[in-house]
C-alpha cells in the first residue's frame, strides 16, 4: 500500500495521505442512508485505528484522521466488517436526501448508483482523473448549487429531464442543455468520456477555458432537449428539521469547522438511535443530517448536539469562518488555522455573511477554493489577508497570527457601520478602495 501519495490523489482507503498528524483516509458515502448502528462503528474504528478525529467536507465526504502504516490496514479492515456504502473511484454527489426529500422530482440517488457501476467498467475509466467528479441534483431545497463538479445535472420541477452543464458550481459552470432523465446516464457517460480522452490531469473547467463547451455539447447533440435554463435557487442549508416524503423529519447539524472527536460523533450517534432515527447522511457544508425522527426527537436532539459542541443554529457565529486543518495536522500549513478559528468566530461577524472569513495554512486553500470576503492565509508563519479574494489572492497586509483576531474585528466593525442596506460583506469591501480597507484592519479611522 503506497501510503506517500503526491498532493492530488484522492486518499481513499487504498490510498491514504501522508499529513502533519500522520495518515489520512477519506471516504465517499454513495448518498444512501448510514445505519445508526454502522456509523457509530465507524466512530470507534476511528478512535481505535487513528487518533479518532473526523471530518466532513464542503462536499460531504468523510475523513478519519492520524492514521499510521500499521492502523490503516486495521481500519481498512474494519470498515470492511461495517455496512457501510462508499463510493470508490471518481466521485458521483446525489443531493444529500436524495430518495427521501419531499420536493425532488427525480432521485438523483438511483442515477447515481448506475453511474458509478458504469464507471467502473468502462474501458477509459483509469484516464479519468481523481479529482473529476459528478454532481446529479434530484431537485430537492437541499441542492448541490454551491458544490463544484466536471459534470453537473440538476432535474427540472414538472419535466422528467436534467440540466446538464460543466465546469464548476452551478454559477460558474457552462450550461450545455437538457436530456431525458432516461438519458442522464449516457450523456454523463459521453461527457465523461470528453475529459478522459485528456488524460488524468484533465478537468471540464480546463477544456472549457481552452476550447469552450462545445466538445461536451456535440457528444450529447443527439439526445438534448430544448428547454429554458433552469432558476437561480435560494442557498441550501443543511442545518435545522427537513420534511420528509414518508413522513418524519431529518434534522441537520454542523460540524464546527468541519471537525470533531469520534467520541462527540458515537455519543450523538447512540442518542438518536434511542430517538428512533433509522440513520445518518452527510451533506455538503460540512454537516450530517440525522434521518427519521419526529419533531419531539429532532428537538431532543437538537439540544444534545449543542452539548456536544455541534452547530444546531442558523446564526451560530462559527459558521462565520471556514478553516482547514491548518498547522500541526496538516504538513503543508504555515499557521495553526483551528487554533485560530474560534477567536476569530466571535469577533469577525459582520452580518448574515456566510462565511466571512477564510482561514488557510496555505495558498492551496482546500477548504474553500472560492473568494471569500477576507482569506487568511498562511505564509511563513504569519498571516496574509487577502480581500475578496481566495487563499492564492495577493496579501492587502502581513501579520503575526496573535494580531488576527483584533484586526479581523475591526474589519467587520467597520463593514457593518459601513454596510448600506442590504449590502454583504464582500460588496461592502469592493466600494473601498486598498488604504480605506488597510485603516479598517490596521485600526485606522477610515475615511469611507
């Protein structure tokens, strides 16, 4: 098992990552229902095999932390004993109550499951590159429009057919039309086949900056569908009671900053086992949504997640902030960013903005590609902050970490006493200019 992968390399269980805090493993639900039984398992095998952190991703996947050459196998063989789905090569996302939501009007988790056994097999599958993914949106409130992916289908209210576009999250990327939902799997198939014929380093973003999206358009031609865009939709959000199509409720709860001990997962696990919830999902957000449950139980636990240290409310300032693992855990990082997250999560709250704050050990910004109003970023152990920009944004200023949290204070001082009307943070900066912003992080009376 080669264990020191090159940064790039999904680390799955054949695959694991070298990191600061040893091996890290990362699993990839398949979108149907864990067992409550089967995800506290996993919990302990986390804590027995690694040193029993956990994470969810932006886009709902699952890492074990702290991992070393002899535990990983163990945990391997663990996880094998456990029923528990997870998806093996390139990702395929289904909306995370896909199958369940009230709303859907296709279940994005069944063409799921045949696109990755069409993966699987087909002959150009070893040149698709690890990090190309799909995202089959059923058309649920709880939609994949913030999640990035090569190949993005979202189903249309009243129509039995999908939009298809390419190239990012559903702002970004190139719209190509519709198909049939009978046709969902061979237009993501032929798509896919587009990408791979570019080798393992090819991304649809990449093909589409240099040759536009016609390529993907002319696979399809055949099967498309004349119909209008789809809507803008309000943003999903995980947390909070979400009606389900039989009747009882999933509830969502966060992950603060993406992170928490094996031991808070199986105590939080166990209590809604005893609520009568029939399992979990993850979703992306860094969350987990508890299915099955009345709205007493969703109640019950909703006060145990908060003792427990989850996220349960919309407001709750530390979805203000969005941090990797940062310094020690991870070996690339340059500051201590989870060390640092929850200072800056009660003072850098400058409205509804979510998140306000990007903290990054580095300038590969892996938990969050995208600008974000203020990116810090970690250079040689002191602290770039990048305005309206993404962790490889050029520094507006330097400074040592124990500076951060009364700058960033006065930063999102300044832009709530500065916001005109319905204004967001990011809109509030792009009307000042580089000194007006400098005095606001500096202390400086600004002359805005």
């Amino acid at each position: 098992m080669n264990a020191h992968l090159r940064r790039g390399i999904c680390p799955g269980l054949s695959q694991p990552m070298a990191t600061g805090d040893g091996l890290l493993v990362r699993l990839t639900p398949t979108g149907t229902t864990m067992s409550c039984e089967a995800f506290a398992a996993l919990c302990t095998a986390a804590r027995n095999c690694g040193n029993g952190v956990i994470e969810i991703t932006s886009r709902g996947s699952i890492q074990i932390r702290g991992l070393t050459e002899a535990s990983v196998k163990s945990f391997a063989a663990a996880v094998a004993r456990i029923d528990l789905a997870f998806g093996e090569g390139p990702p395929v996302l289904s909306d995370p109550l896909a199958g369940l939501a009230l709303q859907e009007s296709v279940d994005a988790s069944a063409i799921a499951v045949d696109l990755r056994r069409a993966i699987a097999v087909a002959a150009f599958a070893a040149d698709i590159g690890p990090k190309v993914s799909v995202a089959i949106d059923g058309g649920g409130t709880l939609h994949l429009d913030a999640v990035a992916a090569d190949v993005r289908m979202r189903a249309q209210a009243r129509d039995a057919c999908l939009h298809v576009a390419v190239g990012g999250d559903a702002e970004a990327a190139s719209p190509i039309g519709a198909v049939a939902a009978e046709h969902a799997l061979e237009a993501a198939m032929r798509m896919l086949r587009v990408i791979a014929a570019g080798g393992p380093a090819a991304r649809a973003r990449d093909i589409v900056a240099t040759n536009g999206p016609a390529a993907f358009r002319r696979v399809i031609a055949d099967i498309l569908v004349d119909l209008p865009g789809p809507p803008r939709r309000p943003a999903a959000d995980p947390l909070g009671k979400h009606t389900l199509r039989d009747g009882p409720l999933a509830i969502g709860i966060g992950l603060a900053f993406g992170h928490a001990h094996s031991t808070a997962l199986e105590e939080l696990t166990r209590a809604a086992a005893e609520l009568g919830a029939t399992g979990l999902r993850t979703a992306p957000g860094r969350a987990l949504l508890i299915v099955g449950v009345t709205a007493n139980g969703a109640g019950h636990l909703a006060d145990i997640a908060q003792r427990l240290g989850f996220i349960v409310r919309a407001d709750d300032p530390r979805r203000q902030v969005v941090a990797c693992a940062g310094a020690p855990i991870c070996a690339s990082a340059e500051i201590p960013t989870r060390a640092l997250a929850p200072s800056l999560a009660q003072v850098a709250v400058a409205g509804a903005d979510a998140p306000m704050v990007h903290l990054s050990g580095c300038a590969k910004g892996c938990a969050c590609p995208r600008a974000a109003p203020l990116t810090v970023v970690g250079i040689k152990g002191r602290c770039g902050v990048v305005v309206n920009g993404s962790a490889r944004g050029e520094p507006l200023v330097m400074l040592p970490p124990e500076a951060l949290p009364d700058a960033l204070s006065r930063c999102a001082d300044g832009v709530r006493r500065l916001r005109v009307g319905d204004e967001s943070a990011a809109e509030v900066l792009s009307r000042l200019d580089r000194a007006q912003i400098m005095r606001l992080i500096l202390g400086e009376a600004t002359g805005a």
